[in-house]
C-alpha cells in the first residue's frame, strides 16, 4: 500500500511538521511505501523558501513544489507548483493532506475526486483569532465553509485531534467522516534522561519555560505581565525557546517596560533532540499562554519529564491535562490567574507534586506507537472499500 502525505511544510518546526514527521517516519519503518510531498517554505510568516532540502528524511522519501501565495478575498492560500500532477502520477493508495484552508489541500481533493483515490484530512484545525477584525473572522468563516463543501465531501476521512477539535468541524465538515486520533510522543526518547544535555546553553538553575513559536497566538504578552505581577519569591528567569515569528523585539520591549527585562531570555530553535529534551526536563515549570491549541504536544513532553505545567484552557488543552488534574488551568488573557498559578506552582509543592504524579501517568496513554497505528488501522481499511 502506497501513501502519500501532502504538507505545506516538512522538516521544520511545528506541531503539524512533528505529525507528519512521525507517522511517515514509524509508517516506513514499518514496512509502508510512504511518501512526503512538502512545499519548499521554511517560515510561513517570513516567506522564507529553501532550496537546500535533504530528499530523504528519517527514511522517508520527500518531494519538494515550489508554492506560490495566492490572495484569496484578502487571505493567503499558498498553492504547491505541479502538485496536482504529482499526485496523479504517484499511484497513491490513499493521500493524507494536512492543515486546513491552505490549497494543497484543495489540491490534493481534486486529484482524489478525479482518481477515485481515497482522501484522509488532517485539519489541524484552528478557530478564528478573536483579536482578527470582524470582516477577517467572516472571511475565515466563510473559508470554514467552503472547505467543508468541497475537500470535506471529498474525504472518506477526516481526522481530528482531539473531541473538541471534532466538534468544532462538525459545524461544518460532515460528522459521518470524523475520526478521532491523538498524536503522541516518543515515550522512550523522554525515558532516558540520561541521555539529554544543556551544555553550552547556560542555562539558570531555575527557570519557567514557554516552547513554540514565538507568535501572536501564543499569549506571551499575558507571560511576560503574569511574570512582572509575581512576588520576588515567585519570581524566576523565563526562558522562550522557539523561532521568532515576528513578536520577538515587542516581547523583549514589554519586558523592559514591565521591570522584568533581565528576567526573559529568547533561546530560538534548539535543533538538538538532547538539548530540546534536557531545557524542557530542567524546567521550573511549562508554560503555555496560548489564544489557542488544537492540541499542544508540548504539554505531553513536559508530563513525560515530570515538568509541572500551567497552561490556558483553551482548545485541546484541558483534554490533555485531564480538566486541570494534570496541570494548572487558567483562562485565557486573565493575567492575575495566570500568575497566582504561576506562584502556586511554587509555593504549593504538595498540589505541584500531586498534579506532576497524574500528569506522568497520563502521558504513558499517548505514544506514537498508538497513534501510527491507529493511522495505518484507518489507510487499510479506506483502502479496502
């Protein structure tokens, strides 16, 4: 059986990137004909393409389109040059687009329509921003819509995240379709601690840890008040690890403002799996301010590492952190919640310890052993029908 996994970006940062990485790589392990075709986009926000793109990665063999930005009423929708062709000619057995509201997936509908190939969506899927004006948000509503009229009706199935991420299609793609797939970790990667380092990184003893784009979804203006509102006992450094996608200079300015600029350090992309490890088990705590998660496998990472978290209550993350039992619940933008989570997380150790103990063993639930599975269960059977 042969599948096709179309994404806008492969090998590079990001929850999507991380999906697609994983399942093909464990797929090909397993014996599957797989294969990645990507876009030569490195970072979305900056319009950064490459060219420089290894053909195989993790064993997994790669084709890379050059994309082209289409203005749809005012939005972006990238398109992959010859994509269509590609896919086509490829002898798929089933194709699996990811992301939502981005033409490769149009594309790749369009080709399954066409072949009577079987089409898996992963949406990913990401509600209009609340800050977005109001003509935005119903352009992206509309776009919502019109997605579920055409790639949606195309699909035989469409995977979501978590049981909100599927509610929230229901509103619009058909709900007869729907299937439910968690993603995972690499349970025994964060089970050899021995293995991870922070060498040459000069880290603090004690640090609260955001990970993720540095993006303006992500609520760091809300982390950096929250960290001025902490008392000096609450107080610790706060370390950002992830791309800058554009907000870094504004955060770095709000610190300063805020009396807490010596206290926020940016660390960027930490390409080494060792290092990424050894920053996120070393931590304070983990911090996630986002507007939204569909899921946020960052979460389950820092609970595999026995890493308290706090985080927003916002998309997929109460599921993950199990309504609050496994970490610390806050409302999004509700700074002074924000922050007394912050200061109870180290001032009361014995409710940190508690949550830590359920949080460890809620992560034992998701490996990436389990999710690929799940998606190999559901290639078989589409093919088969």
């Amino acid at each position: 059986m042969k599948i096709v996994h179309v994404a806008l970006r492969f090998d590079a940062p990001g929850g999507v990137e991380t999906t697609v990485h994983e399942v093909t790589r464990r797929l090909r392990a397993a014996g599957e004909d797989v294969e990645v075709y990507a876009s030569d986009l490195y970072d979305e926000p900056r319009w950064e393409r490459r060219t420089n793109y290894a053909a195989e990665v993790d064993g997994v063999p790669v084709k890379r389109f050059a994309v082209e930005k289409r203005l749809v009423p005012g939005l972006t929708m990238p398109l992959m040059v010859g994509l269509v062709d590609a896919l086509a000619e490829s002898g798929a057995d089933v194709i699996h687009a990811h992301s939502h509201r981005y033409g490769h997936v149009l594309e790749a509908a369009a080709v399954a329509a066409r072949r009577g190939i079987p089409l898996v969506v992963s949406p990913h899927y990401h509600p209009a921003d609340r800050r977005e004006p109001p003509v935005k948000r119903a352009l992206l509503r509309l776009q919502d819509v019109g997605f579920g009229m055409t790639a949606y009706r195309v699909a035989r199935a469409i995977v979501a995240q978590t049981e909100l991420e599927g509610r929230l299609l229901r509103e619009f793609a058909p709900s007869d379709r729907l299937r439910v797939i968690p993603p995972g970790i690499d349970l025994a990667a964060w089970d050899a601690p021995a293995l991870d380092r922070t060498d040459g990184l000069g880290l603090p003893d004690d640090y609260y840890l955001f990970v993720g784009r540095i993006a303006s979804n992500k609520g760091l203006p809300n982390l950096i008040d929250a960290l001025a509102r902490l008392p000096r006992e609450a107080r610790r450094p706060l370390l950002l690890m992830g791309r800058d996608w554009g907000e870094g200079s504004a955060l770095a300015a709000r610190a300063n403002a805020r009396g807490v600029g010596e206290l926020v350090r940016f660390l960027g992309h930490v390409d080494s799996p060792h290092q990424y490890r050894g920053v996120v088990r070393r931590a304070t705590a983990l911090v996630l301010p986002s507007e939204w998660e569909a899921f946020g496998l960052v979460l389950l990472e820092a609970m595999a590492a026995g890493v308290p978290v706090v985080a927003t209550a916002v998309g997929g993350v109460p599921d993950v952190l199990d309504q609050g039992r496994a970490g610390r619940l806050v409302p999004y933008g509700d700074v002074d919640a924000l922050a007394a989570a912050l200061a109870e997380t180290v001032g009361d150790l014995e409710a940190t310890r508690r949550r830590v103990s359920a949080a460890t063993a809620r992560a034992r639930e998701y490996d990436w052993s389990v999710s690929v599975a799940r998606h190999r269960a559901l290639y078989r059977e589409l093919a088969r029908r």
